[in-house]
C-alpha cells in the first residue's frame, strides 16, 4: 500500500505511515517456510487471540479449556502448515481464523489433547489473567458466537488503533491533548463542545477544532494501515472497514 500524506498533532508533521500488509506477507510465503512469513503471522495471532477465546467461551467451554484450546490452537497454526489452506480469493485473515478454528474444535482437538504440551509447539505468552475478567465483563450478548467473533474482532482493532495513537501523540509531548481529544473520535460533536476544550487545553475554540480535525484524519489513516495487515490486498481495505463498522452498529 502507498504510504499516505504527512499528517500532523498540534503543529508537529507526522512523517508517512509506510504499510507491510502482513497477512498477504503470510498467504505469498503459504507454501514455504520463512522468517518473516512467520514472523507476520505471529504478530497478527498475538494481536488478535482474545476473539479467538472468546468465541470458544461462546461455544460453551470452561474458562481452562479455553485457555488450553486457545494456546494450542495457535502452537498448532504456527507450528504446522494450516496457512496452505486460505482462500487467496478470501484473504481475510479473521475469516480464515475462524474457518480454521472451527475445523479445529470439531476435528483436531481430540487429537492434539493427547499430545497436548508436548515440547515440541512454540506457544504464545497469552495475558490469560485478564482474558476471563475482559470476558465475563462483557455486556449480555444474544448474537451467535461467530457475530461476537466478529464484534470482538472489530474491538480489538479498533483498540490497536487507539494504543498507537496514543504512542504517537504521547512520543510528540501531546499526550494530554490526545486523552481530552480522545472522545471526539466516537461521540456525538454537540456532547464534546469545542469551547469547553478549549479551556481544558488552554487553546482557542479554533485551534481545538483544527486538532480535533487532524486527530480524526490520523485516527481513519490509523485504522486503515491496522486493516490492511489483516486482508490479503490493499483493495480489501474499504470493504473491510465497512463490513467491520456495521458489525459494531448491529443490534
């Protein structure tokens, strides 16, 4: 994907956000072994695990085996060549995930539990202390488990979005204007008034509106360079964050 146009917080330009698509990096290398197609691929698995756990939790497991189901789940996929078996014509990777995971609890978890732990995996250090207290926190759900997948999937995403974002500003001595800022991204405009702000910041009603304008900008770049690392071509990316805004809209 091209790199975008410069953008800037406060007064301060952004230099380009140049994006490595990492998961058409894992579909081109799907039927041989490299270095960087594995190293692609277990980025995108430790940023996106908990839909994964969360959707076994969905399908009625308890809280240890889905932590068991989870973290084997993905010592199998990066240990053994599942990747030969994506859609290059559907290269989403949560869909492939969830094609593969469903494949998974059907089929292979009778036989990976007789060789569960055994040595020979390379598994994920998963932060389970906080995946059931995120789980059971979660509002009542009447959606089946793949739409929670889903939702949880976008979430997630949009949480990626958010803690580089944060880093940006904070790594630009902006931090502060970006946690004040911050709601303007989801909130309606007359619940975030701008005079108000500017008070908060210290800053004309104007140069509130001008941050808040930039932040939007940098938050849709953001987003689309975190979406393009899970579709298999930059083509992909609109219809993705389109598909993924009306997961997080469905009733």
């Amino acid at each position: 994907m091209a790199a975008s146009e410069t953008n800037q917080v406060g007064d301060q330009p952004y230099a380009p956000v140049f994006v490595t698509t990492h998961w058409s990096v894992v579909l081109s290398a799907a039927h041989s072994d490299t270095t960087r197609s594995q190293a692609a691929l277990e980025q995108l698995c430790r940023l996106y695990w908990y839909p994964i756990y969360h959707f076994v939790r969905r399908q009625g497991h308890s809280t240890h085996d889905a932590q068991d189901f989870t973290q084997e789940f993905f010592a199998r996929l990066l240990d053994k060549n599942w990747i030969a078996q994506a859609d290059h014509s559907r290269g989403r990777f949560r869909s492939f995930l969830l094609m593969v995971l469903k494949r998974f609890l059907a089929v292979q978890w009778h036989k990976a539990h007789a060789q569960k732990r055994a040595g020979n995996l390379q598994c994920l250090p998963l932060p389970w202390d906080t995946a059931e207290i995120r789980y059971t926190n979660e509002p009542a759900d009447t959606s089946t488990p793949e739409q929670a997948f889903e939702k949880q999937w976008a979430l997630t995403l949009l949480e990626a979005v958010l803690r580089q974002l944060r880093s940006d500003y904070e790594q630009d001595g902006h931090g502060r204007m970006f946690e004040t800022l911050k709601p303007c991204l989801t909130g309606r405009s007359d619940m975030q008034p701008y005079a108000v702000l500017a008070v908060t910041l210290g800053m004309s009603e104007g140069a509130v509106k001008v941050a808040v304008h930039r932040l939007r900008e940098r938050y849709r770049e953001r987003l689309k360079a975190e979406i393009a690392h899970t579709v298999a071509s930059p083509a992909e990316v609109e219809s993705e964050m389109r598909h993924l805004f009306r997961v997080l809209t469905r009733n």
